[in-house]
C-alpha cells in the first residue's frame, strides 16, 4: 500500500512537471538590433550574457515581439521588409513586403497587428495582420515615419516625422487620425499612464531638443519642456548626433521614473514620476541611442552605438552594473517575455 502510495505520488508530479509549463520561470531576454550588421542579439539579463543570435536581417531597425514573447517582428532597411522570427528558434519564418524603407516599429496590445513606421516619402504606416502575415492596411501619414508606437492601453496609435514635423495620433480601431501636434521633428516618446491605464502624458523627443516636451494626452496640448543638464564643454561628444542630441527615453514598468539619454554627454538621466525631479545621472559610454528595461524595473539597457555595446544600470542605486558585448552599431531593443 505504501509503494502504490508512492509510486502514484510519482505520477502525479510527473504529470504536474508535463502539464504546467508555466511553473517553470518564464525567459526574459533583451532583444538588441544591430543596425550596422544582419545580426540581432538576445541578452540573459539573470547573468548578462548572449543567449542567442538572429541573422539575415540587414540594416534592421525597428522591434517587436508578441504579448507571449514567442514571435519576434524586426524591420529591414535594407530589404524594405518586416522579418518574421520563431523566438523559440530564432529562424525567420517570414518576410514581409512593405511600401518603403521602414524604420521603428510597434504591435498592439493583443497582439493582433503590426504598425511599422514608413519613413520614405510621402510617408505611412504600414498595418501588418499578425495572424495572416499579410499587409492589410497603410495609413497615410504627413511625412516619413521614424517611430511608430501603440499606447498602453492599445487604444491609440503614435506616429511621429523629422520630416514632417509633426506627430499624428490615430484611433487603433479605425485606423483614422484623430489630432496631431509639433512643428518640429519627431523623435523618440514614452507614455505615462493615469490608475485606470489610460494615457495621461507623453514624454517626446523632439530635433534640435536637448531634452524633452511633456503632452497632456487629454488635452492635446504640449504643456512644458525638459531641458537635459549641461556639462562643461571639454567634456562634451561634439557629435555628430544627427539633429537629435536627446535621443532613446522610457517610462520603467512600475510607472515611477521616466529615464532620457543625452548623447553629448554621453548620460543617461532619472526623473520621478510623476513630478519630473531630477534623480541623478549616469556614464553609460558614447552616443547612447536606446533603451529598455527589465519587467521588476531593477535595471535598464543602453545600447551605445559606437562602442557595439550595451550599458546595463542597477535602477535602485543608479550605478553600473557592466558591459555587454553586441554587434555592429547596437540602436532598439526591446524586452521580452517567453511565457
């Protein structure tokens, strides 16, 4: 009696281990493009090592991955395409024809549908059905896309030009243009969210802005300007940064700091959310351009182009924590989880 005991105790954690998965700890990686390089790394961040390499997408730009973490959506500038990769495999199931040379991308909330920012002219953005892997849609836009992005609550659809100048917000049901703002060229945002996950503010980027402007989404309306610290000038990058000396900014997950890179003084900055308090600033190498973080909000990733690495920071302690190796000219990246 006490070895059927047994022997069923077995079977049934047996069973238990085949069944749920989902007990074992879910993969979070770091995907960083290379934009100088077809190559595209995924980091471990429990040890900050390379834990993988996607190739055969050249001068890729934008990234994207599916809410379960286990499709991956990358742009191709040289291929005028958006590339299809199993994350499981890191093979590329799919290219996807585009109307023109893309550049950042962004998926919605479900899962459903991928925008991707066309930057030449007139300009676009492309809607991809994630399930058909069929483009089904380009929206016309004022100008050539730089950056696309869905917001939190999957509600709106952000484009943002250099070109033209402008930012255009579109309704993510019917993919029509509901208001747009800025005379100046559009780079890099980050959303803040009110308790009910509505957009409450945008933190955008803009050519020439050694900082940021803050958006009342509600309102549409910019209701003030961020300008980054300066530094004494023998210690400055003299660039060129491209128009963009304030370029790559993000919200963490846990919605209490905003962090803004600053490529002249090769910084990265803190500010609490939501009263905007400088925090303190960190060395993180030459012409930062991106950034993500981890899911706990513990660290963030810095890709520095032209050292072909990535800075990671301990968020609490704002300290550097090391040095990971990448490819050829390190831009996006994304934070990913394989559940």
């Amino acid at each position: 009696m006490f070895q059927t005991s047994i022997r069923r105790g077995y079977r049934v954690a047996i069973l238990i281990l085949t069944l749920s998965p989902t007990m074992a700890a879910a993969q979070v990686r770091i995907v960083q493009t290379n934009s100088g390089a077809d190559t595209i790394h995924l980091i471990d961040p429990a040890n900050n090592s390379i834990a993988g390499e996607i190739k055969g997408v050249p001068i890729n730009h934008g990234a994207a991955a599916s809410p379960d973490g286990r499709t991956l959506y990358f742009s191709s500038e040289a291929e005028r395409v958006l590339a299809v990769v199993d994350a499981r495999t890191l093979a590329i199931t799919k290219k996807v024809a585009l109307t023109g040379r893309p550049n950042n991308i962004s998926i919605a909330g479900d899962g459903s549908r991928v925008y991707v920012g066309i930057v030449s002219e007139p300009g676009a953005v492309d809607v991809i059905d994630a399930k058909t892997l069929e483009r089904v849609k380009s929206i016309p836009t004022r100008g050539g896309i730089h950056n696309v992005y869905v917001t939190p609550d999957g509600k709106h659809v952000v484009a943002g030009s250099i070109a033209g100048r402008n930012m255009m917000v579109i309704d993510a049901r019917t993919d029509e243009p509901l208001w747009s703002l800025f005379d100046e060229g559009v780079r890099p945002m980050a959303f803040e969210t009110d308790r009910d996950g509505s957009t409450k503010r945008m933190f955008v980027q803009l050519s020439d802005l050694h900082g940021f402007a803050i958006v009342d989404f509600k309102a549409r309306k910019e209701v003030g300007r961020v300008t980054l610290p300066e530094i004494p000038v023998e210690q400055r990058d003299a660039g060129p940064f491209n128009a963009s000396p304030s370029h790559g900014i993000g919200v963490t997950p846990d919605g209490t700091s905003l962090w803004v890179l600053s490529r002249p003084n090769g910084k990265v900055y803190a500010y609490s959310l939501p009263d905007l308090k400088l925090l303190g600033g960190v060395d993180v190498g030459k012409r930062p351009d991106w950034l993500t973080f981890t899911p706990d909000s513990k660290r963030v990733y810095v890709a520095t182009e032209p050292a072909d690495s990535v800075t990671v920071i301990d968020v609490p302690t704002r300290k550097e924590v090391t040095r990971v190796k990448v490819g050829r000219g390190p831009k996006r990246n994304i934070t990913i989880v394989m559940k």
